[in-house]
C-alpha cells in the first residue's frame, strides 16, 4: 500500500510532531517558540513551528514543514529516505 504525501501531511498536527521530538514551549497565538528543536538544544527561544506545520530553527538556519522536521528528528534524507519519512509521519 503506498501512502499518498497530501493525505499522510493533512493529517499531522504540529504539536503533536513536536511533542513527539520533545519540543515544548509556550504556544503564542498560532506560534510555539522552543529552545529545542529535532536537531539540539539551544540556549534561547530559537526554534518557531507555527499551527499550519511550517516551522525554523534560527540556530540552526533551517526551516520546513512537518516532513522536513520528521526527516531531521528521524535522521533520513528527504529525497533518498523519502518512503520512509512518510512512513513514520504515518505511524
């Protein structure tokens, strides 16, 4: 069975994906700001994820979408690990 990528992102929810990579913080209107992101812990508020799952990281200059960030919590590359990114977003 092959997991269509718009279904599989339509139902993710931001919190959840963040909550599930231990990224916590204070939501602020539609905006979570961290100092953890899928990749380290910072010393500041330097990570954003937004309700509509578009989310960065200023320390470490990199931003996306739900996909992306399960991509780097799971350590797999978005293009050769693609299948398996949608995969674990699914699970």
């Amino acid at each position: 069975m092959t997991l269509a990528k718009d279904i599989v992102l339509a139902s993710l929810r931001a919190s959840d994906v963040a909550a599930h990579y231990g990224i916590t913080g204070p939501w602020r209107g539609r905006w979570m700001r961290s100092s953890r992101c899928a990749v380290a812990d910072h010393g500041s508020d330097a990570f954003g994820i937004s309700q509509d799952g578009k989310w960065h990281c200023w320390a470490c200059d990199t931003g996306g979408d739900l996909l992306k960030l399960i991509a780097i919590g799971e350590k797999l590359d978005m293009r050769a690990d693609f299948p398996a990114i949608i995969a674990a977003a699914a699970a």
